[in-house]
C-alpha cells in the first residue's frame, strides 16, 4: 500500500525579481510546521499556534543555507464559522510574501509605487490557488508520483 502523504511542497519561482519561495500545503498545521522545520535542520517555528493557524509566512535567513521564503497552508478548519475564508487566507499570505520579496530586492512600497506591490500580489494569488488546487488533489488521492 502506498504511503500516505500529509504535505504537498512546491518551489515557485518569482521571475521578474529572480528570487524563490516554497509553498507547503498540509490538511494539518502541526504537519505542515513539521515539514518545514525537518527540510531545513534547526528551524523552530515557534511564533504561532499551528492548531488555530489556517497561513503562515516566514523568511528563513541562514549563514549557511542562505535566504529562503517560505508559506505554509493548511486546508483544515478553513470552514469553521468563525475562520477566514482560503481566498482570505491566500491574499493574507500574499501580503507578506510580498513584502518580503520587494524587500530583499530593494523596493520599498509607498503611496508613490505600490504598483509594484500590487501585480506581485497578484501574481503571488494566481500561483498559490494553482498550488493549492494541486495539493488538494494529490493529498486527497495520493498522486504526489504523477506530477
């Protein structure tokens, strides 16, 4: 029988600013955290509580490994009365990777330019809900081998 996978990642590549981020995308936050903390030794996501965190966005900076940004999502709960919606959760997330990267090329968002910021935004929605869609599937039918 086939292993069962509880952690969809994906390597996204940001090509006008030629940077990376990886997305992780989990039915289970304590999961997903694990998966991010076991692929870069000595990462300890501490700074939120998986059990009520639906996104969470980070830049991971190391003398060794170098910079690298990361977005965790998790599927589960997104339907409670009280939680954000994934819509929200993805835009949410985006915000912050965005930040990030214009930050690490130099950009720094004003009333003057946030254009920039906004076609990022957009682009960073559109991958992330491609990724998603991707990792609902294979979670859900363990097809992780046919990508």
């Amino acid at each position: 029988m086939a292993e069962k996978y509880s952690v969809y990642a994906e390597k996204v590549k940001v090509p006008l600013y030629h940077m990376f981020f990886d997305v992780y995308v989990g039915y289970d936050m304590d999961d997903i955290k694990q998966h991010a903390e076991d692929v870069f030794p000595g990462l300890q996501l501490t700074e939120f509580n998986a059990s009520t965190t639906q996104g969470f966005t980070y830049l991971l900076k190391h003398y060794e490994l170098g910079n690298h940004l990361s977005v965790l999502f998790s599927l589960n709960g997104l339907d409670f009365e009280d939680a954000p919606s994934l819509d929200c959760t993805i835009v949410h997330e985006a915000v912050h990777l965005s930040w990030y990267i214009l930050e690490s090329v130099g950009i720094k968002v004003t009333a003057d330019n946030h254009e920039a910021q906004a076609y990022l935004i957009e682009f960073l929605v559109k991958k992330i809900k491609e990724i998603i869609k991707k990792a609902n599937f294979n979670l859900n039918e363990n097809n992780l081998d046919k990508l």
